[in-house]
C-alpha cells in the first residue's frame, strides 16, 4: 500500500472573491471588528474593538466641543487602515460564516448603519450639550444679576456689565437656541433690577442707574430690546427733577447739575417744564426769609439762587426767560435785602460784619435806607473800638443845640467818627506845625494837646444833643497806627472841645 501524503500546515487558498474582500471591509468600516471575527484574526478583531471603545471613552457623556479632532482623525484611519486589510486578507481567505460572499456583504452593508446611527446620534447629543451649556451660561448671569441687586449699583455695576455682556452674546451669536430664546424675559428682569431704586423712591439713587440703561442700546441693538429701549427716559427725567427740587428746598448744590441735566436731555419733558416753577418758588421763599429771624442767611440764599440760575438758564432752552427773570428776582431781593442783614449783624454784635454789609449796601442803594446804612457802618466802626456804643442801633437824626469842637493836634490826616444821639464823621487835614507826641511828652505835667495858641488846628464845629457821644479819631493813610476814643456825657450848658493828637510808642 503506497504511503499516505502529509496533511497541509494550513488549509489551501481560496480562490480570489473580490465580493468576499469588500464584505470584509465593509463589516470592519462598522468598527466593530466583524470583518476580522469572519476571518479568525481574533487579535486584528481586539484591536478595533479597543479603538472603537477608546473612541467612545473620549467621546462620551456628548460635550459641546465635540470629539477632539485628533482622536477622530486618528479613529477614521484606525478604520480605514482596518477595513483595506481586512479586504487585502479576505481576498483569498474562506469566512467562517456565512458562506456566501454575497450574504456577508449585505450584512457588512447592513452594520454601516452603525457608526451612521452613531455619528448621528452623537451630533443630537452634542447639540443637546451646547444648548444645555448656552442654558448654563444664562443662569450665571441671572444669578449674577439677582446678586448685583442685593448691593449699590456703584458696587454692582461691573456684573451688571458681564451679565449683559452674555445675554448679547446669546441673542447675537447662538440665535435661535433656548437660552437665546429667554433672552427677552431675563432683560426685563435685568431692567427692573437695575432700576430698582426708581421703584424704592429712591430718586437720587436711580439717577446713575437709570443713566447707565439708557446706554444699554449701544450694546444691543433697538430693534432687540423694543420697548425697554425707552424704559429708562421716563424714569430718568422724573428722578432727576426729584432729586434736584429736593437739593433745591435743602442745603445742597447738586441741584443746578440735575436741572441741567434734565433741561439738556429731556427738554420737552413734564418735569423739565417743573424746572422753573421750582426755582422762582425758591427764590419767593427766600425772599420771605429776609424777614424772618434770619436775614442774612436769607440773601446769602438768594445770591446763590441768583448765581446758579444764571448758570442753569444758559442750558435751560424754553425755561430759560423764566429762569432769568428768577435769578434777576434772587439778585434784586438780595442786594435790598442786604440791609436787613446789616441791621441783624449789628443787633447780634457782629461789628466788623454789619460795617461791610452796610458800606456795600450804601455804594449801590439810594434813598433813605442808604442814609441810614452809612450812619449804621459808621456806628459798627465806632463800636469795634468802643463796644459800648454799640448798644444801641444808630438813627438818621442829625444835630442838635450843644457845640462840641474838633480840633487836629497831628501830623496825619484824620477821620472823625461819633455816634451816640446822633451818628457821622467828617475829615480833618493834618496840622502841618504839628508832630507826633513821644510816650515821655504824655507823662510831662502840664501837658495838654490842642492848647499852643501861636498854631493854627485844623478844626471843626458840630452840634449834637444832650447824651453819651463815642467819637473814635482814626489817622488816614497809615496802617501802623491805632485809632483813638473818647467817651463824652453831653449836657446843657456847656461847649465841648475834642482834640485828637498822635503819640508815638516803642517806635510807632
């Protein structure tokens, strides 16, 4: 019996079957190897199972960013490089099932459906993630704007910013996502929250905030923020009048900032036409106060009134006829009412005050108050020297039936001031024999100023009423010395003679 052959270390080729080769391809494009399990390659076949699983590691839970672009790229060619050797080898190797080529083939073309299920799968999941991070991204900024309107907005105003900032970003840039579609409710929101001190009362608050929203369209356009557009302009308008009547009827300055404001930004508004009305009920009141128990704080206040509605006239468009006739008022009731405040000044003591107010109320008044306020300022001088004298308030009387003689011992010309029963001054030239008096000459017996018979005094004759005269003598034209005063009971019966000499001491 002839010998029998050896078997074959392996099972002969197949004849080539390109069907066979693409049905191997096509089950290895599915990524899950099945190309390579009809084969036997139980190695090749781990090895796309392990890309396809770190693939989906990467990949999974669905991020808006999507498969990083390197480990898609790097899966493509995994399966690509997968699909053409499994191909390469199939072409002359038999499947272990099924049989037929062409069944594995429809059955490669049939798991395609796999990673085209996948990938679009995927893509709902990722835009599913980005809506859900667009949503993410609102709510911060909703929170950070609930957070903003807990503090001032001074405090608050950089998150405000940023949360506008995202809900632009959404309604520009993501349009037509759910968090873009929110965007309108949460901007109302955010205008009721920033405006919020409008709402408290707050009007001087609201000012800067309601500024600050009226720049809103800068950012997003009108035609997305509709009405909240204009949201601000009433509000604004009404807080600046507010706060602005408030600073009026107080102590404070900002008034003439907010009227201006709202006369140059909202000319045609209610509360622009409010503007001058304010002002002149101002001034009407200040003017009442001259009469009251503080009259100089009354024209301090009315020449502020007349200042600044000067100022606010020049921006004040429709109002500002009326607002010239109102600072014209202020300065007229000011200037007249000048007088009361002397008068005021004197009574309190206040000397070197009331003799300013009446010597500038003299130099722009007439008639008889002027009169009286010269006599008043001559009085507070006098009464800076001697305070007695200024117990009493000086009258327009003049004269009177006891004579009383001047006479200048001095080398300066002097200004002789008096009041008493009556108020005035009058000037005496210098003696030109005469000198200065050393301290030594006053202390010399015998000695009596005014009595050299052989010198011609500068003198002059007065006539005044029984009383207590002060009379001050107060040397011209050198700073350096120190007025005199004398103190004269004036009775019946007699002439009186003043003398007002210099003396000079330690140098002076």
């Amino acid at each position: 019996m002839p010998p029998v052959p050896p078997m074959p270390a392996s099972p002969p080729p197949a004849p080539p079957d390109p069907l066979r080769a693409a049905a191997v391809g096509l089950l290895n494009l599915s990524g899950l190897g099945l190309g390579y399990v009809l084969l036997r390659r139980w190695f090749l076949a781990a090895a796309c199972w392990v890309a396809t699983a770190v693939l989906l590691l990467v990949a999974l839970p669905a991020d808006p960013d999507g498969v990083p672009a390197g480990a898609l790229a790097g899966y493509v060619i995994v399966l690509l490089l997968a699909a053409a050797h499994g191909a390469f080898a199939a072409l002359r190797t038999r499947l272990t099932w099924p049989s037929r080529a062409p069944l594995a083939l429809a059955l490669g073309l049939l798991l395609l459906a796999v990673p085209t299920g996948g990938t679009l799968w995927y893509r709902d999941a990722r835009e599913e993630a980005v809506q859900q991070a667009l949503l993410g991204r609102l709510h911060r900024a909703d929170a950070k704007v609930t957070a903003a309107g807990r503090h001032s907005f001074a405090a608050s105003r950089a998150d405000y910013r940023d949360a506008l900032d995202v809900y632009r970003d959404l309604a520009v840039h993501h349009a037509g996502s759910r968090a873009a579609d929110q965007v309108p409710d949460r901007l109302r929101t955010y205008y009721r929250t920033v405006g919020a001190p409008y709402a408290g009362g707050d009007y001087c608050g609201a000012i800067e905030p309601l500024k600050y929203l009226r720049t809103v369209p800068d950012t997003l356009s009108e035609e997305r923020l509709g009405t909240l557009a204009r949201w601000p302009d009433d509000r604004l308008a009404t807080s600046l009048y507010e706060c602005g009547a408030a600073a009026l009827s107080g102590d404070g300055e900002e008034w003439v900032e907010h009227f201006g404001d709202l006369l140059g930004t909202f000319p045609d508004s209610g509360p622009a036409a409010k503007v001058a009305p304010a002002v002149e009920s101002a001034v009407a009141q200040a003017q009442k106060a001259v009469g009251g128990a503080a009259p100089c704080t009354a024209v301090e206040r009315l020449r502020e009134l007349n200042t600044r509605a000067v100022a606010l006239s020049n921006s004040g468009g429709r109002s500002a006829a009326q607002l010239t006739a109102s600072a014209g008022r202020a300065k007229r009731s000011g200037d007249e009412g000048a007088y009361d405040c002397g008068i005021d000044q004197y009574k309190d003591g206040q000397f070197t005050a009331a003799q300013k107010t009446m010597e500038d109320y003299a130099a722009r008044a007439t008639g008889a108050k002027r009169d009286r306020a010269r006599k008043i300022a001559i009085g507070a001088e006098v009464a800076q020297i001697v305070p007695a004298a200024g117990k009493k308030l000086p009258t327009t009387a003049s004269g009177g039936g006891i004579s009383v003689t001047v006479k200048n011992d001095s080398p300066d010309d002097i200004t002789v001031l008096y009041t008493g029963p009556v108020t005035g001054s009058f000037t005496l030239k210098g003696c030109g024999s005469c000198r200065a008096y050393t301290f030594t000459d006053t202390l010399s017996i015998g000695f009596k100023p005014c009595s050299d018979s052989g010198k011609n005094y500068p003198k002059r004759t007065i006539g005044l009423p029984v009383g207590t005269t002060y009379f001050v003598h107060k040397p011209n034209g050198t700073s350096s010395a120190k007025p005199a005063s004398d103190t004269a009971k004036i009775r019946s019966g007699y002439i009186y003679t003043e003398c007002a000499y210099t003396t000079r001491t330690f140098g002076y």
